[in-house]
C-alpha cells in the first residue's frame, strides 16, 4: 500500500499537471471503488478549475474552484497514470479518467478497488470521517518526541501496532513503521507507553 512517501511523491508530480488546470472532462468507468461515488460526482468535477493539490496523511487534497475538494486514497494497488495524449486508450483498471484543458489524461487505475474517492465542501473537509481523527503529520515541524511520547501514554498495545493506528501518527504504514524503528532501535514487541524521553525523541 502507498504510504505517506509514495502519497507526498504522486502529489508533487501531479502538481504542475493539474494545478490551474480545468477539468474539461470526467469518465467514471463503474459505479463505486471501496465506497459509491458521491452524487453527481462527474458533473461536479467537470469544468471545475483544481487550484491546489495536498496531502494529509495518505489521502491527496484536490481543491477545486468550486469550493470543493476531491480526497482520493489509492488503497491497496490504486495508481494515477498521466497520459500526454487526451485520446490514449483505457486499461480494464482505469475506474476515473479526467482531461485538462492542456489535453492531459489522468487516471485513478485500482485493480483491487481498495482505493476511495470523494466530494466535500473546502470548509469542511477535515471533518470528514476518514481524515477528523488522524494524529499528526510525522514531517511536521510540530511534531517531535514529546508529542510522541504523550500519544503514546495510554497505549498498552505494542509500539508497531500504536504506530500503524493513524490516530497516533499520520501516514505511516508496514514499511515506515519497521524502517522507523529499525533506525530508532527499538523493538516492534515493545509496549507503546514505555516509550518515553530520549527514546520518544
């Protein structure tokens, strides 16, 4: 599964892709990935200016004109694919196909439909279920072992496992959990509330 890296990456090449981009056109191949579309979610894209695009956690933040946001998560196998040519051809995976007006085709392919797309107003898309409750953004520079340490006070599971819990940290997954500890010394088995300190920091 791509993870907070692989997100910040796929963002920051989607960036001058789309960003001031119009959306001239919007195919939505099948009904639902993990969940339904939203309502009129094609005609909601369609013709819609992307004024910026982000990440929280391992979900991409497409601000729109529109006063709207689309929250894209990949799942387990989701891609997006950039094709120069507006006209290429559809692979049997490619559920979401958008071209700008600069005649760039951009896909959202999930072979195992794991990955999610939505709708929600700019105003309140942190409220939305998937993203109101995730911790902190792990690069943050308001993030520190401090702050690790008192997420993981009450804790009584193993530190992996509070690691993979996005209320702790935002983002981290398998691999970054077992590469952060690793770098860090610590053992996976031990319990997250003992975690404290210099070995917090």
């Amino acid at each position: 599964m791509p993870e907070l890296p692989e997100v910040e990456t796929i963002v920051r090449g989607l960036a001058p892709v789309l960003e001031g981009r119009v959306l001239k056109t919007v195919r939505v191949q099948r009904a639902d990935l993990r969940f339904p579309f939203p309502q009129g979610f094609s005609g909601r894209l369609k013709g819609r200016q992307v004024t910026k695009i982000a990440r929280r956690a391992k979900y991409m933040l497409i601000y729109l004109d529109s006063a709207e946001v689309l929250i894209c998560h990949l799942g387990m196998s989701g891609r997006i694919l950039v094709a120069r040519d507006a006209a290429a051809p559809f692979d049997l995976h490619d559920h979401v196909i958008m071209v700008t007006d600069a005649g760039n085709q951009i896909r959202f392919n999930d072979a195992r439909r794991f990955g999610m797309m939505d709708l929600v107003e700019t105003a309140r898309v942190f409220e939305h279920p998937l993203l109101r409750q995730l911790g902190p953004e792990p690069l943050g520079d308001d993030f520190n072992g401090a702050i690790l340490a008192r997420l993981l006070a009450d804790r009584r599971t193993s530190l992996k496992a509070a690691l993979l819990d996005q209320r702790v940290v935002a983002g981290l997954g398998n691999i970054y959990a077992c590469e952060s500890l690793f770098f860090a010394g610590l053992s996976p088995r031990r319990y997250a509330y003992t975690v404290r300190g210099g070995r917090a920091e």
